[in-house]
C-alpha cells in the first residue's frame, strides 16, 4: 500500500516508535532499517524484536518458544483457544478443527462464499455500481461464510467486527491503558455472546462447527472456557486476516488495471497474486513468543524469561529472499515467494487454506463480471503496530 511516511534519521530516536500515525500508516521502511542495522534489537518495552527472514523463519518453528507462557495483560483469556497454547493442549484443541478446514471441506465453504459473494454483485449491478466493499463484500461476505461453519445466522456483524478490533489493540506491544480496557471489556463481551450462542445449540442441537465444540465439551476433550473463546478465536480469524486480504487486493486493482486483468485471463496466474498480497501487505505484522532457554539469534543470546516480536511483515520484505521487495510482483517463482503472512510451525494458520479459496471467490466473481474496478472516493485505514486494517474503500464497478 502506498502510504507516505518519515524515514527514520537519527541514531538515537525510537527504531519503532509503535504509537506514531507515520510508523503505523508505513512501517516498512522501519522495518528496513531494523533489518540492515539491528537485526536482533531490544525495544524500550522489553522485547527482543526480530526482523530478518531467515531469523524469523528458523524462531516461528522453534518449539521451545513458548506462547502458553506469554502475558497476554487483558487478553488472557486468549490462553483458552489453541492460539495461546503450546503443545499438547494446542495439538488437543487443533485435532477437533482440523476436520473443518479439509479441502473437501474448503471446498463447500467457498461455495458457501460464492453465494454470498453474487449476491452483493447483484446488488451492485442494480444500483449505481459503487459500493464500500471494506465492510459491504470483504466483511460482509467473510462473515456470512463463518456463521455458516458455526451453524448460526449471520447476526452481530458490525459489532463482532468492532469487538475484534478492540481485543486487537492490546496484542501489539504499543497498546495503552484505555485500549486495554477496551480490550477487556471487548472479551467480555464476546463471552457472553458466545455463552448465549452454545446454550442456543444445547436446546436446538444442529451439525455446524459450534455443535462439534458442544460435543468435545461432553466428551471431556475441551473445557466449557475453551469452547467460549474457541468461538470468539474462530470469529475473530474467520474475517480479521482474510478481509484485509481481499480489501487490499481490490485496491491493488483500483490501482494496477493490468493487475485485474491478469486475474481475469491468467488464472494460473491467481495463486501467486493472492501470495503476493499477502506478502507485500501482511495482514498481523508480528507474532510473540516466550524463549523457554537462552536462545541464540545471530551475535545475540536472548535469555530464558524473554519475549520475542517476530515481525513477519518485516521479513515478508526481506531482499535477501525477496527480490526488489517494496515491489508488487506476482510473477516470483514459487521458491522466493514463501512469506510468513500465515505463520509456520505448529502455530501456522490452520484456516490458510480456506482464506486463500475465498480471496479467490471474490477476485475472480469480480473480474469475470465487470470490465475494471476503481477508487469512488477515498479509502480510511485503522492500522496498528499488530493489524493492517482497511475501514472503508469505496469502489466504482465498471
């Protein structure tokens, strides 16, 4: 995304002042300094940050970092989903969603998104043909697709999203005492809302993925706190990651017309765009982890006891494994495009599968539909140091 900002020039200010509009707006060229000067570098909040590829390639599979033993401050009760558990707990919680997200099953989801995805388009055609596709296809759509898994209506939408992005303020490490409240009370929140959804399914059981987390509950296999925020987790991520994905892709196409037409005529083509949208703009900049034992990074020994941002945005724009990096290029061969923006390891995104298919629902509906696409006014973003978030981007469709 081409948002203009400072570069950094003194030796002495912050290398990642996380709460400045410019470094949240664009953090790349931080990124790039932090990977040619400070690869392995103490930030003034404690955690050792880590940005070159390589590094954080080898870390997010190193299965003595540990997430179960991280602070999550106001987001606790993220302990409670495979997301902030280690091994076997994670394997235990990852095991009843796996069955889930099977390509047989991908496949039915993404039929489920197609649906949705032309009935919006319908609408389009009807009207003026412009619409906010931030919330009125990527939101919309994304989210009617997870509450079919769940085996619900698609009710809450705004709210739900609202409420994600809140809990999201304080997984980064620049949140302040106002967003952590917000956080709090967003978790709340939604374990209510999810409380209110499981007892709906005791008293009208059905076969959606919230009925299978009831089940595993009476079978011993998760705990009632587990099936709460397992829900939360799966409607957080269900539209969080992929929504930015597909916003970004449609302004990239505002932007690139050869773009869109390479995906309407080129359709071996289309895996490597989706994977280079994610990469040039990944939707969470970092993940963190706890090092259990000294743990070794180039000339650097992190003790045990310390936390480490593995800024995978960061190492997405590496130039020593990816050539001329700030550059959109599609057409990378497979071996130098394998970025980070899902994760890796045992923690890699379990529903990465199911994001891709669905990104490629909406990109090939709108191209085979519609001559072009451009920008009918001008997009809003909500970034953070954690999540790139576009909020509105309105779109002409010709």
């Amino acid at each position: 995304m081409t948002v203009t900002a400072a570069e950094p020039t003194s030796a002495t200010e912050d290398l990642l002042p996380f709460r400045d509009p410019g470094f949240r707006a664009n953090p790349y060229p931080y990124y790039a300094r932090l990977r040619k000067q400070h690869p392995v570098h103490r930030h003034s909040t404690g955690l050792y940050v880590i940005s070159r590829y390589e590094d954080v390639a080898r870390l997010i599979r190193n299965p003595t970092l540990s997430v179960q033993q991280l602070d999550f401050g106001p987001a606790d009760p993220i302990h409670d989903t495979m997301l902030g558990k280690d091994a076997p707990d994670h394997t235990r919680l990852r095991r009843i969603a796996n069955r889930w997200f099977t390509p047989t099953a991908v496949e039915g989801w993404a039929e489920v998104m197609r649906t949705s995805v032309a009935a919006v388009l319908d609408e389009v055609e009807k009207g003026d043909g412009v619409l906010d596709v931030a919330d009125g296809l990527a939101l919309k759509c994304t989210f009617d697709t997870v509450c079919h898994i769940f085996g619900i209506d698609p009710t809450d939408m705004l709210a739900i999203q609202r409420k994600t992005y809140e809990i999201g303020l304080s997984l980064g490490p620049g949140g302040n005492e106002e967003e952590a409240t917000a956080t709090a009370e967003a978790l709340t929140w939604f374990a209510e809302h999810a409380r209110r959804l499981v007892a709906d399914k005791r008293a009208h059981p059905g076969d959606g993925l919230i009925d299978a987390f009831v089940a595993a509950q009476s079978e011993g296999r998760m705990t009632e706190e587990e099936v709460v925020h397992t829900i939360f987790l799966f409607f957080a991520v269900g539209h969080l990651d992929v929504k930015h994905l597909i916003n970004h892709g449609i302004w990239l196409m505002t932007q690139k017309p050869e773009l869109f037409a390479a995906y309407r005529d080129e359709p071996e083509a289309r895996p490597g765009i989706i994977n280079e949208i994610l990469r040039i703009d990944t939707p969470e900049s970092m993940v963190v982890r706890l090092a259990t034992q000294d743990t070794v990074v180039g000339d650097t020994t992190v003790p045990a006891g310390e936390a480490l941002a593995l800024l995978i945005a960061s190492a997405n724009r590496d130039p020593e494994v990816f050539a001329d990096p700030d550059t959109f290029d599609h057409t990378r061969p497979v071996a130098a495009s394998q970025h980070l923006a899902f994760g890796s390891g045992m923690h890699g995104c379990a529903g990465q599968v199911l994001a891709r298919a669905e990104a490629d629902v909406v990109f090939s509906s709108i191209t085979e539909r519609f001559a072009g696409v451009e920008l009918a006014g001008e997009p809003a973003y909500a970034h953070t140091e954690f999540l790139r978030t576009i909020t509105h981007l309105p779109v002409r469709f010709r």
